[in-house]
C-alpha cells in the first residue's frame, strides 16, 4: 500500500491520539483490500483500505463481525479499532496488529474453538429465562445480524427472521440468481433456482435449527496462527445454521482432517449434512464468481 496521504495521515492520528505513525513494512491485503502495519505511541495497528465508494459498507460489517466474534471469549481476532472514510474516497479499517503465520499445528485448536463458537448461543437458549443476578451474555433467537456484512464485496441483507430456510433463500441464494441474472443475463440460472426452491424445504426435514453467531466467510485464508493460538478474521459475520461455516471452509484448499475431527467431536453431523453442504458451497462458488467478475 502506498504511503498514505496528508489528508489520510491526519485522520489516522488522530483516531488513533498518535504523534507517532510508521509503516514497519509489512503488508497485506488480497484481491479487493490493501493493508499495512503502524508503529504508533500506543502499540502497532493494522491499516485495511479500500478505495471504492461503498467500502465504508464492508468495513462497517467486518468492524461489527470483529466485536461479536472478540465477544464470544472463545476465538482470537484482530481487535477492531475504528472505521475512518478516507479523504481521497473509499474508506480504511483498523485493528490491533496480531504478529501471524500460516494455519498449521493449531488446526485442531481452531476446529474445537469453532465449534464452541457455534454452540455458544445455541447453549444460551436453555439459560434464557433463568432468574440470575450474574451477567450472562444475551441470547440471540432469530437469524440474521443487526448490520449489513459483506462477503467479499458483495452485501449481505441480514434482516432478522425467525425461519432459518425463508432467511437462507431470500437473504443469500435470491440475492445471488437475481444479480447473475441482472448484470449476465442468465435466464437459465434463474430458471434454476426456480426450480431449487420448491424443493428447498427439503434439504431441512426434520431437522430444528437455531441460530449460531457465524465467521460466515471461513475459508483457509482467512485464518492464522499464533505461537499459541489460532487467528481468524476478515469475517461476514451473522447468526445462522453452524454447517453454513463448513461450506466455504472445504474450499479453496480447505483444512485438515485434525480440523472436522475437533470440530465434529462437538457437533456431530446430522441427517442430510452432506445435501446441505452441497446447498451451501452453491451460494459460495456463486459469491466468488461475482466477486471475480466484478459483478456487484
């Protein structure tokens, strides 16, 4: 990433009550996000910007997904800063700097600490209407989350909805046809997804789903590791199915088996598994190829 401009350099000192702010050289970032690392008085941070007019809307959802994921106790992520717009257009994000390597030996560490994770508001239910003078943390009923989240670059709507199936079609996979079909013209994929619908149900038989915060964009690369714990950031983070997470998260190279094995000591996999992450990976391969296509 280029050295920031006066204007940008300003803002950042400011947010941050800083005289100091050096770049240490090391960089980040991927096919929609720049990054860089600062010395500032107060400790290094991470600087991710983005020029395009709607970033603010995608950094104001990783910002959100940042703090619930830090809330849960259970998993590390970069703690978020604050959200500035940028002077020259676009917007900048900025978190704690966490020093991290690859995902290697902490994949089972990761795959229990997600699974907990899931579990976590799902165990809250049962404790909801206990009489306590303890603090506990609120128990979430409905699917959805209380911003829009982007996965990539494309939002997400995350109305809240008590239906875990009516939220999935018409917040995830309706979006995803109807944008194929708008900017390609693709009939034949709306015609599909048509058809997908009415057999939609299905997939859910017998099946009672409650809602788990999710990362909601868990694949290999958006974790880490540090010398004693595992990383994950960049989230798109909601409330919903737990198998939702394990779609994407079989993608792109995928994690090891020492992952499912930790992960599914603690949620074991349920009837239809298999066609419902099927059902899943569909709405992630059709977020990628829009977000390779610049199709937003």
């Amino acid at each position: 990433m280029a050295q920031p401009n006066m204007k940008m350099e300003t803002l950042l000192k400011t947010a941050l009550n800083t005289s100091t702010l050096k770049r240490t050289g090391q960089s980040g970032g991927g096919c929609i996000n720049q990054g860089e690392a600062y010395i500032t008085d107060g400790g290094t941070v991470f600087v991710k910007s983005n020029n395009r007019s709607k970033a603010r809307v995608m950094f104001d959802g990783e910002f959100e997904g940042l703090k619930a994921l830090m809330a849960t106790g259970i998993v590390t992520v970069p703690r978020p800063i604050t959200v500035l717009d940028n002077p020259e257009g676009g917007a900048c994000l900025i978190m704690d700097f966490v020093e991290m390597k690859g995902l290697r030996s902490l994949s089972q560490k990761l795959g229990d600490e997600i699974a907990r994770m899931h579990m976590q508001n799902v165990s809250l239910e049962s404790k909801s209407n206990r009489i306590t003078d303890k603090p506990q943390m609120e128990y979430i009923p409905q699917f959805g989350f209380h911003t829009v989240t982007c996965c990539g670059y494309i939002p997400q709507e995350n109305e809240w909805n008590d239906d875990w199936v009516a939220f999935f079609a018409q917040h995830r996979l309706d979006y995803q046809f109807k944008l194929l079909e708008k900017e390609k013209g693709d009939r034949e994929a709306l015609e599909m997804w048509s058809r997908l619908q009415i057999i939609l149900p299905k997939f859910f038989k017998d099946q009672k789903i409650r809602p788990s915060l999710l990362h909601g964009d868990l694949w290999s690369g958006n974790t880490a590791q540090t010398k004693r714990q595992p990383v994950i950031f960049d989230p798109a983070s909601f409330y919903g199915h737990h198998e939702y997470d394990l779609a994407i998260a079989g993608m792109f190279g995928g994690f090891t088996k020492s992952f499912y094995d930790a992960y599914h000591k603690i949620i074991p996999k349920a009837s239809g598994f298999e066609g419902r992450h099927r059902l899943y990976t569909l709405f992630h391969y059709l977020n990628h190829w829009l977000v390779e296509n610049q199709i937003f």
